[in-house]
C-alpha cells in the first residue's frame, strides 16, 4: 500500500499516481530517443564511415548523400573528394567521378609544390605521397618524389619513383632523360641507352639524352658514334662546352 505522505483525498490519490506515471514513462522514452540521436552522424570522419557502410553495402546513392554531408563540413578533404569520386563511379557517373578525383588529386599536389618552393622537402614528400594515395599513377607525384630522393643522393629511391612514372605515363621524355643518367650512374648501360632513346623519339631535341648517348659510346671506344651524337648536341646548342669536348675527345681517336 502506498503511503499518503502528502495527505491526498483518496479521490485525487489516483489521478496524482496516474500522472507521475506517465511522466516516469516519458521521461524513459525521451531518454531513448535522445541515445538514439547520439548515434547520428555529426563529424566528417562519422559522415565518411556511414558513406563507406553505404557503399559496402551497394548503396551507392546513400553513400553520395553521406558523403557529401561530410563535404559540406569539410570542402578541403581530398580522403572525402575521393570517396565521393569512388561513389559517383559506382553510379556510372564518370562525369562526376573524374571531376571530383581530379580535386582530389590536385589538392595534395599543390600542396607539395608550394612546400618544395618553400624549401621544405619532408612536407613535399608527405603531399605528394597524399597524392599518390587519391590516384597511384600519378606520374608528376611520382617524378617530384624522384626528384627529392635525387637531391638527397638516395639514389635507389630516385630509380623506383622514375621507373613508376615511366609506367604510368610513357610519353613524358624527361623522366626517359632522368632514368637514362640514372641508369648510367648505376652501371645499367644498355638500360641507359634505351632510355635516351626512348627521350629522343618523344623529343629529337633532348640535348641531354645526345651528350648521354655520346659518352656512352665514349666508353665503348664506338668513336665516329660518340661523335655524332655530341654533333647533334651541339646543333641544338651551339654554345655547349660538353658537346664539344666531346667532339675533341672522340676525334683525338680517328
């Protein structure tokens, strides 16, 4: 029995219990409710994990709403504009996928040339390797990270990021430049002349690669060769003083 500590007419009794029960009770729902809402996405890296779930489950719609949400809060993020380039692919929007990875990648990258302007290499190197994290084959990336490794004579280092860039875009003939002083450094000859050439074919002025190719002939005692690539050096500048030792060096032994 409960006790009437208040002093309540028996008649009012009743209605006193009946309404603190449901304020008990609603007081227990709302509780609910509120833990339920604690469970709502708020922060970008939340927004970006339930965007992951989506996906994972083949929601891709869902994953772009989620995803942009955490855009929103986070305009910057390339991990964001990457994913979303990621759900946009899976929705066969290519339009908006490329868009949204080429933000993603442009980000990082500029990144890491305004730190290598600036003279600081660890953070270049962070960037750019941000960069290849968004898109592997990013053959700039790649070739700044083969440059910072050179800098720094680790020269092993230098060959791998030159060797991914030449991969992911053939076309460029400074990185064929590149690998062929490299390749020679490291006693590669064959490796190196084909890498000139391959510099050559891309751009018939590549001065460099013709000094490159002259001395390799150089050392192999191939004189008239030695001397007309240093010949060709030489016609696209006239003013090298290598190409033209070269030339000395090679007719001294006709």
């Amino acid at each position: 029995m409960v006790k009437n500590s208040l002093n309540l007419p028996k008649v009012i009794r009743p209605l006193f219990l009946r309404y603190w029960t449901v304020v008990l009770l609603s007081t227990v729902g709302l509780s609910y409710v509120f833990q339920g809402c604690s469970d709502t996405p708020s922060t970008p890296e939340q927004h970006v994990a339930q965007g992951d779930q989506f996906l994972a489950d083949g929601n891709a719609a869902e994953a772009v709403a989620a995803y942009r949400m955490a855009l929103h809060q986070d305009t910057l993020n390339p991990t964001i504009l990457a994913r979303l380039s990621k759900a946009y692919k899976a929705q066969k929007k290519t339009v908006a996928s490329d868009r949204y990875l080429r933000k993603a990648m442009n980000i990082p990258y500029e990144e890491g040339l305004n730190a290598l302007q600036a003279g600081n290499d660890s953070a270049a190197i962070v960037a750019f390797e941000q960069t290849l994290e968004v898109f592997p084959r990013h053959p700039l990336a790649l070739n700044k990270l083969g440059d910072i490794y050179l800098a720094h004579d680790q020269i092993d280092k230098a060959l791998l990021h030159y060797e991914k860039s030449s991969e992911a875009n053939p076309n460029f003939a400074e990185t064929w430049v590149k690998l062929g002083r490299l390749y020679t450094a490291k006693k590669m000859i064959e490796k190196s002349k084909d890498a000139y050439l391959k510099a050559i074919a891309l751009n018939i002025n590549s001065y460099r690669s013709y000094l490159g190719l002259g001395q390799i002939y150089l050392e192999k005692e191939l004189w008239m060769d030695a001397a007309e690539q240093f010949d060709k050096a030489l016609i696209i500048d006239p003013q090298s003083a290598a190409a033209r030792a070269g030339i000395n060096e090679a007719k001294s032994h006709f």
